[in-house]
C-alpha cells in the first residue's frame, strides 16, 4: 500500500485521539537568529588529542566497566528524561556529540502515552518525544562532529519523500540548533528548554565559573530539570597514585590539580576540580537550595573491582561509583537569591532586544521535518488493520512476533497512523488500551519484559 499524504478522516483521527496520541506541544523557536558560522572557518576534529580520563584507560588500571562507562552516564542521562517525559533538551558542553546523537534519533511512534499493564508496568518501555534540542560547547574542533550528528539527512530534505528507509521513519518535525560559546554567559535563545543536561562538564570549569554554573542554568534558565554527572575523586584510588614510584610512568598518567587548591590527582589533565561524593553533596544541596530546587544525588559505574564506603548504622555499604549523578527538579518555591546578574544581553521581552547580540556564535539550525506520511484515510478501520497484520504473518510464516518486529513490518505504521496504542486496540487490546475490535482473530500479550502479537 502506497503511503501517501492525505487529510484524516475526523472519526478515524479521533479514535487515535481518544486512546492518547496527542502529546504535549512545544512552542517553536524564533524564526529569527543570528547568522550562521561558516562550516569552513571550523578546525577540523583532531581524534590523536582526544584523552581518555584515566579511571577508563583499562590497560593501565585494570578497570573494567560493561557497559562502558560512558554509555552508562549516557544511559543514565536517557532513562531519566524518558521518565521525566520531556519534549525539549539542551545539551551543555555537547562536545563531538555523543549524547545528541541518540537525541536526535526520531521516536518509532506519534508523541503518545506508553502502554501500561493494569500494575503500572510498561513492557516495551517509554520513547523520548523531543521536538527541540540544541547544543552548546566552547571548543571549536568539536563543532564539525556535532554539526554531522545534528545534520539533517540528504534524504528527509527532499519534500516529496513519501518511503524512507523503515529503520529511521520520523512522524514529527525536530527543531536543532548547535552553538559556539561559553556557558556561563546568558543567551536568550537558550531560554524555555524543559531539561538541561552536563554530563561531565562541571569538572572542566575553573572555580569562578563552577560558580556561576548554577546562577546560568537553575537561576536563569530555569529548566523543570537539570541532569549532572561528574567524577567521584572517592573512585581514584583505582589507578596509581602520581606520586607513587612503585608504578613506572604514573607521573604521566595522573594529574595534580592545575589550580593548586589541593594535592589531589586528577584523571584528566583539563580538569580542574574532582570532588568527593561528600563535597558533591554539599554542592548540589546547596545550588539545589540556592534556586528552588530539589536534588537526587546518586552515581553511576562499578567496575569489575568494585570498592564500596564502610557501612553506617548497620545499613548495607553503599557502593562506590565512578561517576556520580544529581538530578535537579524545579520546586514550587522561590529562588532564595537573584539571577540577574548573569543576563548579560537585553532580555526577549525588552525593547530593543535584537537576535543578532549573542554571546554565543550559532553554527547549526535546522528542522528535521516528518517523512513518513499516513496512508490515505489513515488510521484505517479495525478490521482493515487486522487483515494487515494478518498479511505481515503470512510474509514471515511465524507463530508470533513481538510488538517493535510487527510494528516496523510494511504499512502497519502508517496503517494506524503512527500510533502503537491504536494497532494494539485493533488487535484485542492489552493493559490500558481497550480493545476496539473483539474478534481480531490476534492475541496481545507479554513476555519477558516485552509485547508480543499471536494469532488466535
């Protein structure tokens, strides 16, 4: 069945409608900004002055994590803005882009509500439904790999694309931006993303700029969350130390602290502080208080040697993380101090504001538009949907297939419009999607954490 672009039939649209599909809109950006940096004036990235931290050079510690440890932080930084079901994400100090890489990947669905079992569990997990997501770094040499991460592909500009490839179909535009530029300074652009994420930035900050961290991001921007990680110098103890001359070389390997603050080692040499899971605590705590906010403290990374803190109060040891983690929620309550000094240009709703006076150089916008389109008439009708199913299973001659293999076969997609609460409602229903057809002749079920579709 050809995929074609067509309105939706007022009924069929609103039984997608009524079983959730319509998610939460965010505002578009401006429609005007600054111009755009030159790709050509960027240096290109230089992968022999890439340094890995020492705690993940395994064939100097003997450390090893499974996964890496930053796919973990990375993990970690997902699971949490899944849970937290935001729509739009700025990625400070993004670097190359490893963490907008897997942003910018377009959700299997429509924005709509996971599918729960009547305990509250969700099989097949929830999606990420981002509409807007930007990010920001002050190193010029990483802007060319973000820049090919947030690129849109050759294939989705084309307007008149009606079969992409069925890996990567898109159901709703995504708005992308990269900037060039410190992050301490304010950027009215920046303002009204739902979750900020730092994944090992606040490390490489010098004191008075580790100061302002909290007064630009909670102060001013003030997202609904703010995700941290950062090393746990309570970790280091698993490399030798730089002053140890049992271990040849280790005045190579570790990194006494560049601000002379302490004696401590660093695992890097950019960095400039490594706080204890104790001093990250009283820091967290203490920014989280500063601008109405609440804070989780937790971690991320045991290794294959793992070290845990001595037990207290006969409670269980708490292991030692590698990486930890806070997880900023914006309270009800008033910031106890002012962020104003920190806007450093005229604020969007002054006069005279002008999108050309940024502290901040813009080298990449876009809109990734849809390219997978509805079948004409689409969602097609309970008994259409289920002959298509039925179709999908005599293609493969198996007895079952699970909810994502069935989903991704064919017309199925466009045939329930995008929506996967639609196609299980056509097959019987499961959980909180009621059934709109009793006799699919298909029975929806779960196993091993998953969906799975079975003809009767």
């Amino acid at each position: 069945m050809a995929t074609t672009a067509a309105p939706l039939a007022a009924g069929r649209a609103a039984r997608v409608s009524a079983l959730g599909a319509d998610g939460p809109r965010e505002r578009s950006p401006s429609p005007s900004s600054p111009p755009l940096i030159s790709p050509g004036t960027l240096p290109p990235e230089d992968d022999s002055k890439v340094e890995v931290s020492q705690i993940e050079a395994s064939d100097f510690t003997g450390v090893t994590f499974s996964p890496e440890l930053w796919m973990q932080r990375r993990h970690w930084a997902l699971e949490v803005l899944r849970k937290e079901s935001v729509r739009s994400v700025m990625d400070i100090g993004c670097g190359p882009g490893s963490l907008l890489q897997t942003l910018v990947m377009p959700p299997s669905t429509i924005a709509e509500k996971p599918i729960r079992g009547d305990d509250g569990s969700i099989p097949d997990g929830k999606e990420l439904f981002i509409r807007r997501l930007v990010g920001v770094d002050i190193d010029p040499a990483v802007m060319s790999s973000a820049l090919q991460t947030l690129a849109v592909p050759p294939q989705a500009e084309a307007s008149a694309i009606r079969n992409p490839a069925p890996s990567s179909p898109r159901w709703e535009p995504l708005d992308t931006e990269l900037w060039l530029g410190n992050i301490e300074l304010y950027n009215s652009r920046l303002e009204g993303y739902e979750a900020i994420v730092a994944l090992e930035v606040i490390e490489h900050l010098e004191p008075n700029l580790l100061s302002r961290f909290g007064v630009v991001t909670m102060g001013t921007y003030r997202p609904k969350l703010l995700l941290v990680s950062t090393p746990n110098f309570d970790f280091n103890s698993k490399f030798p130390n730089h002053h140890d001359d049992h271990h040849d070389g280790c005045g190579k390997r570790g990194f006494v602290d560049p601000t002379g603050r302490t004696d401590r080692v660093f695992r890097h040499s950019d960095h400039k502080c490594e706080m204890t899971a104790e001093e990250f605590r009283n820091w967290a705590e203490s920014a989280a208080a500063d601008w109405g906010y609440t804070v989780e403290v937790s971690g991320v990374g045991i290794s294959n040697k793992p070290s845990f803190y001595p037990a207290k109060d006969g409670e269980e040891p708490r292991p030692i993380y590698a990486t930890q983690t806070a997880v900023f929620r914006l309270a009800t309550g008033v910031p106890m101090r002012s962020p104003r000094s920190v806007r450093t240009v005229d604020l969007p709703f002054m006069l005279g504001a002008s999108e050309s006076a940024h502290p901040h150089r813009l080298a990449h916008k876009a809109r990734h538009p849809p390219t997978i389109f509805p079948a004409p008439g689409a969602p097609m009708s309970p008994e259409e949907v289920s002959e298509g199913v039925r179709r999908a299973f005599a293609s493969v001659s198996v007895e079952e297939l699970s909810l994502p293999e069935l989903w991704g076969m064919g017309d199925i997609a466009p045939m329930c419009c995008g929506s996967k609460r639609y196609l299980v409602a056509c097959l019987g229903g499961w959980g909180d999607c009621p059934s709109v057809h009793e006799e699919s002749g298909f029975r929806v079920f779960e196993r091993n954490n998953g969906l799975w579709v079975q003809p009767k």
